[in-house]
C-alpha cells in the first residue's frame, strides 16, 4: 500500500476542504494527514494593523516558530503539500515547513505536489515552494492552484471583507462571496485522480499535462504582468519597512504607508496599465504563452 503525506497550513479552513475533496480519488492508499500551526497563532479575523504588518516578514521570507508537530514515516511515496500565498509570497507557516531540517530530509528524492488555495495570484510564491523543494532534494510532479476567478479589483474588496471580518459573505450584499468558488471546491477531486494514478503506479511522467489537459486550470495575462512587477516592489517596501521601522511607533507609520500605497496602486494605478496591456497583448501574445506554460510547469519535468 503506498503511503501519502498530506501536510498543509489552512488559517481559514477553506484548503482543508479543498484538499479534503482533492483526496476523494485517492481510495485504497494510507493517506497521513498533518496540520501545522504557528506556535503564536495569527488572528482571525485579522485586524488591518497585524494583516499589513506580516507583509515584510513574509516577503522576506523569514521563518517563524512552529507548534510540534509529529511524521509517522521517514519516508513516504508520494507528499502532498497544500499552501495560501501571502502578498505574492508563501505564508510564513509554509515558509517554516520547507525549510525546516526535518521536513527537508523527509522531502529528499520523494515526489512531491502542491495544492493552492489562493485569491488569484501564486506564480511568484511557487516560485519559492519550488526552489525549496529542490534545495531538498525533492522531485515537484504537480501543482494544482484553486483561485478565486473573480475580476482582479472585485475580489481584493471581497477578500478583504473576509480577512477583516472573519465573514464570508457579499460584502454591501452585493459582492461575491470571497474565496475560492464552492463549485470548484466540490469538484476539486476531479484534478486529484490523475495524481492518484501517477501514484499507484509510480509513474508522474505526463501527469502535471494530465491534469492540465482536464481543464479549469489557467493564468490570466494580465495577473502575469501584475506578478512580474508587484514582487519587487513588495520586496522593495518589506525591506523599507525592516530598515526603517526601529521602533513600533516608526514600524506602524512605515506600515501604515505601505498600506496606502498598495490601495492607490491596486485600485488607481493597476487598472489603466492593465487596460494598455490588454489592448497591446495580440503583439505579446507568443511570450505571454511561454510565460503560461512555463508557470504552469514550473519545476516539473515536462515530456
């Protein structure tokens, strides 16, 4: 019987379901199921002072305390790792987990998958959980990433009404509820039974195109340029932040800007960029494909 490790960091629960569905064609496997936690949990519902203030450490992709946590196996044929990006980065859970000695040493020369749960943007933070895995000596065979397909700037309102409320619902009754679509949700075990095969038989060769060919899985070009440039500039205010803030009341103005900016440039800047981009993408149309596949492989082998 094949042993699979499930192991994941949901603040929501919303990727313990996903998952949980993902898992529905595994039948006939020893499934172990982990759940981390952070030794100081994060708040939910967050408040906007706390939410802003995990950017820098997240982008800087500083690593945090983990409550114990305990591995049945030293080694097991198959490790699924489902993840939340955090401001275009993974969350500092996941962040602690990939790069914790133990879990590293469980991850070499062992496939490995990811799960994402995520608003719409993951391309930079698997960028990361790739890097990692093969820093291990892991072997990525798939990704499968559960968005929110919603328009861009509706579902940043609708997300933030969750985070800041802990209420998922239409915000002013009129938003869609946030989050990664229940009907998606329900169905998540269809993406799962490619992997479930790849697995009883040993065989991942093909299975990311697998999964990609039964559809629903796709990068809108605009969230392309939006990832390519929004990371640096993250990275650019985390470090501002980190510099800059040397005493709490300096850390929250610094934060506090940050905020500002990044309302301005989601809601003031982004939109006329993105319509320019649109308008010219028949030109870059070739390079944008390149961009979608290389992502949508990334770190896996592809035949």
């Amino acid at each position: 019987m094949k042993n699979i490790l499930v192991i994941n960091y949901s603040q929501t629960g919303q990727l313990d379901e996903i998952l949980n569905n993902f898992l529905a064609s595994f039948e006939g496997f020893q499934i172990e199921k982990v759940k981390i936690e952070p030794k100081t949990p994060y708040p939910f519902p967050w408040s906007s002072e706390v939410f802003f203030d995990t950017m820098p450490g997240t982008v800087l992709e500083e690593s945090i305390e983990l409550q114990p946590y305990t591995l049945q196996r030293e080694k097991y044929d198959l490790i699924i790792v489902g993840y939340q990006p955090w401001f275009l980065s993974p969350s500092q859970p996941i962040t602690a987990l990939l790069t914790d000695p133990k879990f590293m040493k469980v991850m070499k020369d062992t496939p490995v998958a990811t799960i994402i749960g995520a608003r719409n943007m993951w391309l930079n933070s698997q960028e990361s959980i790739v890097r990692w895995v093969q820093e291990a000596g892991g072997i990525m065979v798939a990704n499968i990433p559960y968005i929110d397909k919603v328009q861009n700037h509706v579902s940043a309102i609708s997300i933030l009404h969750w985070m800041l409320t802990g209420n998922k619902t239409k915000k002013w009754g009129i938003f869609p509820i946030p989050g990664v679509n229940q009907r998606d949700i329900d169905e998540a075990g269809k993406f799962g039974y490619p992997l479930a095969i790849a697995a009883e038989n040993a065989n991942y060769d093909n299975v990311q195109k697998e999964i990609l060919d039964i559809g629903g899985i796709y990068i809108e070009p605009s969230i392309l340029l939006i990832e390519g440039r929004a990371k640096k500039l993250f990275t650019f205010w985390a470090k501002t932040i980190e510099k800059k803030g040397t005493s709490p009341e300096k850390r929250a103005f610094w934060v506090s800007l940050f905020k500002w900016y990044l309302l301005i440039a989601l809601f003031v800047i982004s939109p006329p960029v993105v319509f320019i981009h649109n308008l010219l993408s028949p030109i870059f149309r070739a390079k944008i494909k390149r961009d979608q596949q290389r992502y949508l492989y990334l770190g896996i082998n592809k035949n």
